[in-house]
C-alpha cells in the first residue's frame, strides 16, 4: 500500500472540558430537573420558555406555510426508511422448539417501551433524521417516542421542516429542547405539566457534547451507538468516474471541518484524476469552507496492488460508508465486513443513504463497525427467551446440571433442582 495522499495525524479524544461540562449538564438536569434544563437552554440557545413541550396549536402554527415539494420529499424519504424498516422486521420471529423430550423453549420480539430521539441543529438541519430515529421505532411497535431538538438560536422555533419530520414520522411528544441536556432530560424525566417521563433507550446524531452525553449516560438508558464525525471511504479501480469520485467524497466532507473522506484505489491514474477533481469542484462549491477543510485535514487518498488488497485495506478502514465503483462490486459485497452501509456501483451515492433511500443513516463510525451495524428496527426489539420443563423431563435435565452446581459449590442451585426430582 502506498498513500498518494495522507492525512495528518489527529487525536480522537474527547477532550477533557467536553466530559466535565457534559457530566455536570447531566448531574444538574438529575437533581434540578426543569430548572437546570431552562438554564442551559438559556445560556447554550438564549430560550427559556415557560414549557419546553410543543403543543399541537405550536406545531400547528410553525408548520403553516412550508414548500410543499420540500414536505413532499420528506414524506418520500420517510416512506422509504419505514419501508426498509418493515422488512426487517419480518426477519425477526417468535419460535418455541421441544429440544428434549418435556423441554420446550422459545424466543419472543418485544418492542422497547419508551424511545428518546435527538434530532440534531448544528450545521445543517438534516430533514431524514426524524425517519431514521422516529419512523423505524414507530415500525417496530415503539408505544412512545419522545422527540427533542434545538431551537434555531434568535427564533425560539425548532426548524419547521425538522418539525414537519417529527410529526409525519409518529413523535408522540415533541420538546424544544437540545444538546446534553436534551438527553439528560429524556433520561431522567423531567416535572411539568405535562411531564416528561423518563424513556428507556435514546437514540440519534449530534455534536461531540451530544455523543459525550450518550456515553455517559448509558446504563441509565440504553442508547443506539456513540457516533463521531462521519466517514466515507470510495472502493475504485479504473473503471470509475472520477468526477462522481470527487463528488461524493466532497458531499460527506461538507457535513464539518472533522470529517473523514477516504478513496482507495489500484489505479495511480486515477488518483490523479480525483485529486484534480477535487480541486476543481471545491472552487465553486458553496459549501468548500467545510469541505476543503475537511479533506485538507482527514482526507486520504491510498494505492494498492489489486482487489485482493483493498479488500483487505478496506476492512482495515472500517468506514462508516463504503462506495464500490470497480468493474465488479458484488465481488466486493461478497467478501467485505468491515462497513456501516454499503453502497455498489457508480449510481449508489451515500447521500441517498443520507437522504432516506430506505437504509438506516445512524451508523458506526471509528471502526466499530469492526463489530457492529448501524441502527435498525431490531435495534428497538428486546429478542427474549423462555423455557418450559415438563416433571419427566426433569429426570433428563436436572442430574447433570446438578453434578455441575456441586462441582462449583453452588449448592443452593443444586438444591432447588434436586426439589425437581424428588
């Protein structure tokens, strides 16, 4: 492997001040509740309402008026992500099996009872995040889903198009609330009226005091994944474009100053051609401040041999998106592992994904993707087992479990099997 182009190297800690600002947010919102929310929510969003959830004459009022084509493209993107969500969930079925002549024992789906969704600001108001965090749930038998967003700072309004997202994904209750005390709210619950009760898991994107707040908060709640900035990383050979090549790795470096645009390629042509592509498109993109940055700093550009080795490069990489663009991308679906998403052949962008194509866009960033998927609707199904034992069996089943009990001095196991038997 050779870098045509490597980036310089960067610290992926989170700095200090992030935790400690973000563990006492989480601390103060525990023992103060709507207070310490209203406080940082003054000092972070300069907002402080009498009551942070929106009623339904609020969401009336800040929807009126939207572009219709835009709500009608959301709606498309939210029809397809619950659609893709519902044929996962057919994959995921009860069963019982006798596995012994008397034993009996079997799994169930139970939905997850109470789902917190962040919905992100920050740089840009990405309209698919309802979809991804509140549509899927809403699949999956979610009872209710709790969403909380920013205030766009100067307005006190939530961006009316994220809104519109909320409701036509299935919110069941939306606050304007964001940041680390957003979650911390939906963790512990807050008094008012009416109340925000405390949900079970949280789930979606946000800034590094977001992700630091999903890491500190899990165990109180369960939580999707800990996301970071996000990643791309372009499969190609000679057979690919390299205008499209520049294209998509400058539409993931957009997204901020710390994202990671990766090309691997066995072609040193066309290296070259991407390269000059990448210049010449960030000279009238409106977005290049981001994105020049970004590829300045995290972008890379690797050779090597053949397909055998960017393979093997590629799963090293783990990136959270994977474009293929070779002459042959099943031969690559077939044998990679290590990826968020993936996308096959020159048509595939990532921001389809982005967008709502159907496929989940909350996805493992940092190599975890080494051992785990981005979000689905599994992810909000607790798969559950039981057993039944009929009293022959216990003749069958309860000796040898009772040698093992006493072999670990387990005796009080021992015993209650024993009572089986008698």
């Amino acid at each position: 492997m050779e870098y045509f182009k490597q980036a310089p190297p960067q610290s992926a800690a989170v700095s200090q001040e992030i935790r400690d600002t973000v563990s006492q947010i989480i601390s103060d919102v525990e023992k103060e509740g709507v207070n310490a929310v209203r406080r940082y929510s003054e000092k972070f969003d300069g907002f402080a309402p009498a009551e942070f959830r929106l009623s339904e004459t609020d969401i009336r009022a800040q929807l009126g008026g939207l572009d219709d084509q835009v709500t009608a493209a959301i709606d498309f993107s939210i029809a397809q992500v619950k659609h893709f969500a519902e044929l996962q969930r057919r994959t995921l079925t009860d069963f019982e099996a006798e596995t012994l002549p008397g034993v009996t024992i079997g799994q169930k789906q139970i939905p997850v009872g109470a789902v917190g969704s962040y919905i992100p600001g920050g740089r840009y108001p990405i309209l698919a995040s309802a979809a991804m965090t509140i549509g899927v749930p809403k699949v999956a038998g979610v009872r209710r889903i709790v969403a909380c967003a920013p205030v766009q700072r100067g307005t006190g309004r939530v961006n009316a198009l994220q809104l519109y997202g909320m409701v036509q994904s299935g919110a069941d209750e939306i606050y304007a609330i964001g940041g680390a005390q957003a979650l911390a709210a939906m963790a512990f619950g807050l008094d008012g009226s009416p109340p925000l009760d405390a949900v079970d898991m949280i789930v979606g994107a946000g800034n590094a005091y977001v992700a630091e707040a999903k890491r500190q908060l899990f165990g109180v709640v369960g939580i999707d994944l800990l996301a970071g900035p996000t990643e791309i990383c372009i499969l190609a050979d000679e057979t690919a474009d390299p205008e499209k090549v520049a294209a998509d790795l400058l539409a993931q470096a957009e997204h901020g100053t710390n994202s990671q645009s990766v090309l691997i390629t066995t072609s040193r042509a066309l290296a070259e051609a991407v390269s000059g592509e990448i210049e010449r498109q960030l000279a009238s993109l409106p977005t290049a401040d981001a994105a020049g940055a970004s590829w300045r700093d995290y972008g890379e550009i690797l050779l090597v041999a053949d397909d055998a080795e960017m393979l093997k490069v590629s799963d090293e990489v783990a990136s959270e998106h994977l474009e293929v663009m070779t002459r042959d991308p099943d031969w690559y679906l077939a044998r990679l592992t290590n990826y968020g998403s993936l996308f096959l052949g020159g048509n595939a962008t990532v921001a389809y994904g982005d967008k709502g194509i159907g496929t989940n866009h909350v996805l493992p960033t940092g190599r975890a993707a080494c051992y785990t998927g981005g979000l689905w609707v599994g992810k909000f199904i607790k798969t559950v087992t039981w057993q039944r034992v009929s009293d022959a069996a216990n003749a069958a089943v309860a000796p040898p479990f009772i040698r093992m009990a006493d072999s670990e001095g387990m005796v009080g196991h021992a015993d209650s099997m024993r009572l089986r038997i008698r």
